[in-house]
C-alpha cells in the first residue's frame, strides 16, 4: 500500500491509475468502518481498478472547535496505515484537515478529491458530509459527480441492536470496557509506544505515545509485541500525584524472558481489565492464558 498525504493545494497530485475509495475519518477502523473499506476493495476487484481509502488529519474538532488543540485518538494516522494495508488497500490519502478545506463547497471537494484522484467509483457511510459545514451529503453526491463516477452508501452496522460508532467506542474505552471495545472493533484494542526496563522486580515502565485515547486506571491482561515478539502480560495504569505534578504511569508485569533495550518500540493489545486492582502477579496472568 502506497500512501500520499495531500493539503487542498496539492489535492492534485498524479495518481498512477483509476481507483475505488472509500471516505470517511475512520478513527477506530471498527466494524462499520471496516465495511465500508471492504465494499470499495470489492468493487475495485469486481471492476479491475485499484483500491483506495481517503482520512484526514486532524479530526475536523481541532480546526473547528473552539480551545480545542489536541484530540486523543482511537487508531492514530500511524495505526490506520498499518490496519489498512493489512486490509487489500492500494492506495491511503491522508488529506490535511486544515480552514482552507473547510471552506471548500461541496462541489470544490468533489473536483478536488474525487474527480482529480481519478476516483470511478465512491463508497462512504450513510452520514458521511462533505464540504463547507458537511452541505454535502451521500444522497446529493450524484448531483456533484454530474456522471463522472459511481457511489455505494453503505447503511449503518448495528451490534446489540445499536450503531457501531466511534463515539460508541470512546465512552466504552473511557470507563474501561476492553471486551464491549474489541467487540466493536474486532480486534484487540492497541496502544504503541516504547518501554524501559524490566526492573527488579520484572515489571517494565510503558511509554504510550500522547496521541491514544487511554483506558482509566486498572489491571489489564494484554499482549506487549516487543521487538516483534510477543510477551503475556498484565498491564497496570495508575495515576500519580495531583494538578501539575499529576501523571499516568503504566507498567507490565509479564511472563518470559525476553532482553530489551531501552526506548524499545513497543505495541500493547488490550484483552481484557482485570476483576481487582491486585491481579497483576505471574499467578493471575498464567490463569487468565490458561498456562496453569
């Protein structure tokens, strides 16, 4: 997968081939998002085209909002790369979400980012808007599009009899929900960083990068991909101190043996919160993998 990160002012950039994209923020690549990828995969196959998926970065409450100068993320631009091309995506536009393309009229955006990508054909979710204060919208799209490409509106994806959201996702993440969270996804729920030790008491220190959306203070039994290999841990969030010297410190407990140097990039998969608060010894993560 090859990706191409574009501003309004470079929106034409030359694209090798005709394509299918999908559109939409995707923060959380979950169930719903990931149909909507998946039919314009398919439809790329069906037609002999490539396949491509167009985010934005940042989210538009950044640019919009007021007093609003950093947004926590579900999937980082970084992780949607990484969760896309594992998807059959050719081609990822991350497309700078900055006044300039918040100004552009519907139309100004479907010249733009549809007609000068070589786009044939559009898929996107049912409350997927565009342009100038979301005017447009999937059901007047053809209206743009004047006859120069298709479009498939992929209709909301329900579980438990409610939509499958990103906004659904973050308030089960916030109050530590790991299984309701993987369930949505449909994957473990992931943070990258980069870990120190282990110590003397084989506990190492994780350094999450700032622009994840964590879980609240808790015992998490997960797998930490150090070096690319695979440790079983229990992983503890706490908070320390209060107003400035307040802090969220997060440290594995974990069973192997594995050398690691310092600053070592790291991946956490998030399984599932422990019952207690003391459930992190070799004991409860061997019960919680079954290694007894």
């Amino acid at each position: 997968m090859e990706t191409f990160y574009l501003t309004y002012q470079s929106a034409d950039f030359p694209v090798p081939d005709p394509n299918v994209m999908a559109v939409g923020f995707f923060d959380g690549v979950h169930k719903g998002h990931q149909k909507v990828i998946e039919t314009a995969v398919s439809e790329a196959e069906r037609t002999g085209v490539s396949s491509s998926v167009m985010t934005f970065d940042p989210h538009p409450s950044v640019v919009l909002g007021k007093g609003r100068p950093h947004v926590s993320y579900i999937t980082p631009v970084q992780e949607k790369e990484r969760i896309l091309s594992g998807m059959g995506v050719d081609y990822l536009f991350v497309v700078t979400f900055d006044k300039e393309l918040a100004a552009l009229s519907p139309q100004d955006f479907v010249e733009h980012f549809f007609v000068s990508l070589r786009v044939t054909h559009v898929v996107a979710g049912f409350d997927f808007t565009f342009g100038h204060k979301g005017k447009g919208t999937m059901k007047d799209l053809p209206h743009y599009a004047k006859g120069r490409f298709t479009q498939t509106t992929v209709a909301k994806v329900e579980k438990d009899t409610e939509k499958v959201s990103s906004t659904r996702i973050r308030k089960l993440l916030e109050t530590g929900n790991i299984t309701a969270v993987n369930h949505l996804l449909g994957r473990p729920f992931s943070v990258e960083g980069e870990v120190d030790g282990p110590d003397s008491s084989r506990k190492i220190r994780f350094f999450p990068s700032d622009e994840y959306l964590f879980p609240p203070a808790g015992v998490y039994y997960s797998k930490i991909f150090i070096q690319g290999k695979p440790l079983s841990a229990a992983v503890t969030i706490s908070e320390r101190g209060s107003g400035r010297e307040h802090h969220v410190c997060w440290t594995a407990a974990f069973l192997g043996e594995l050398p690691i140097e310092p600053k070592a990039a790291a991946c956490i998969q998030f399984l599932s919160r422990a019952e207690g608060p003391d459930e992190d010894g070799e004991e409860d993560i061997q019960r919680f993998f079954g290694l007894e």
